[in-house]
C-alpha cells in the first residue's frame, strides 16, 4: 500500500519523503492506513534501488540535505500494477487467529489474559473516540457517500472489535472450559482415523469429524455439546 501511495503522490509532482509524510498526517491517513513515518523513508530507498524513482536534485536545508524525487517510466507502469493489486483486495482481513481460541486460552494465566485483554479494549476505546471525531471533521459540509462509508466501516470494525473482546472477558471462564475440551480432544486425535478420501465431498468429511468431536467430549457436559449438535445439524442440511 505504502508503496502505491508515494508513487501516486510522485506521478503528480516531484517532492521529498517529509512532504508526503506531513500530507498523509495531514489527511489522516497514517492512521486509516497503519503506515509509519519510518516506512515511507524505507519504501522511497527500495523504490529507487528498482528504478520505479530517481533523485531529481537534493536541497539544503540548514545541515539537512533533502532528496527531491520524481517517478520514473518503469515507476507509472508499476503503479499501474500497485493499483490493480489494490483495487483487487479486501478493505479489511476476514479471519484471525484470535477466532481459534482454542486451545491459546490455556497458554496464559487468567489474570495475564484478563490484563491483556482490558488493555487491549482501553487502546481499541481510543481509536474509535480518534475516528468518531476525526469522521465529524472530514465528513463536515459537503462530502461524499464514498467519504461516509469509509469512516463508518473504519468505525464499525473498531465497535466489533471491542464487542468481541468484551465478550471473551466476560466469558473467559467458560472460553477457557471450551478451550480445556478441545486440548482433550487433541491429546487422543489420530491422524490416521481421519484420512481424506478425495471421492468423498469435503462437507462430509466435516461432518464425520464433528460427530468424532461429539463422541470425544461426551464425558464433559459444556456448552461444547450444544454447539457441535447445531454444526453438526447445519452440516447435514447442506449435504
């Protein structure tokens, strides 16, 4: 990303790295994009070492000596190619290992976990009272539906995010049962009671894996059993 951005900023004009990183601050986008005033320099160095940019002339500054970049041929084919990589991806990551709870939960003390956990929501708490009033700036006036959504769906992720962690430390005495069921369930697992069979439809296979699980677990009355009862239930509807 990082790197379509400067050389869309370059095919406009010739510049220096601090320019592109006081506009980004300025636009709000260091933090919409995660990017590090750090990384910009970095990119810059690697894009010149490709030849997607070269140094125009440097300007003194004091004893500081800054180097005015201009983007190369090879450089505009490249954002071509940044571009439609870019357009191509999801705005936001679907999955995280912190779905698979299970068996992480066990690594950590409760009192550890609960610590991290708390802070984690108190940072996340920040960030969308950051974004909430950010969005009442840039969204002020005149602005497109385009503008408005993505600082709704910045926001809404962050609301998310908070009730999912909210959720797990409410809770984390009943995650952390789940999670000591399924840690059960890996010390007996044997590979070889669960071979592919590639005439077989993947659906199945994920079925006869849950019924496995059921058995496993029969002897630990948790909510685990409720919920492998509904999967299992789904499971057989689409088959």
């Amino acid at each position: 990303m990082i790197r379509g951005i400067i050389l869309s900023y370059l095919n406009v004009k010739p510049t220096h790295g601090y320019e592109i990183q006081k506009f980004l601050q300025l636009q709000g986008v260091e933090q919409w994009a995660k990017i590090q005033s750090g990384s910009i320099y970095y990119a810059l160095t690697k894009l010149e070492k490709e030849k997607n940019i070269e140094v125009l002339k440097e300007e003194r500054t004091g004893s500081r000596v800054r180097k005015i970049y201009q983007i190369t041929e090879l450089g505009r084919k490249t954002l071509i190619k940044e571009m439609e990589a870019e357009l191509a991806l999801p705005i936001t990551n679907v999955g995280s290992m912190k779905f698979i709870t299970a068996p992480m939960l066990s690594t950590l003390s409760k009192e550890k976990m609960e610590q991290i956990i708390k802070k984690h929501i108190d940072g996340l708490k920040e960030q969308e009272t950051y974004w909430t009033n950010w969005s009442k700036i840039k969204t002020a006036g005149s602005v497109s539906n385009l503008m408005k959504l993505s600082f709704q769906m910045s926001i809404d992720s962050i609301k998310a995010q908070i009730a999912w962690h909210e959720e797990l430390l409410v809770n984390l005495d009943q995650y952390v049962a789940e999670s000591e069921t399924m840690i059960n369930f890996i010390k007996t697992f044997d590979s070889e009671n669960y071979e592919l069979n590639e005439k077989e439809p993947s659906l199945r296979q994920s079925l006869l894996l849950a019924e496995q699980l059921k058995k496993e677990v029969l002897d630990d009355p948790s909510k685990a059993i409720q919920n492998l009862d509904r999967m299992i239930e789904e499971l057989k509807k689409q088959l």
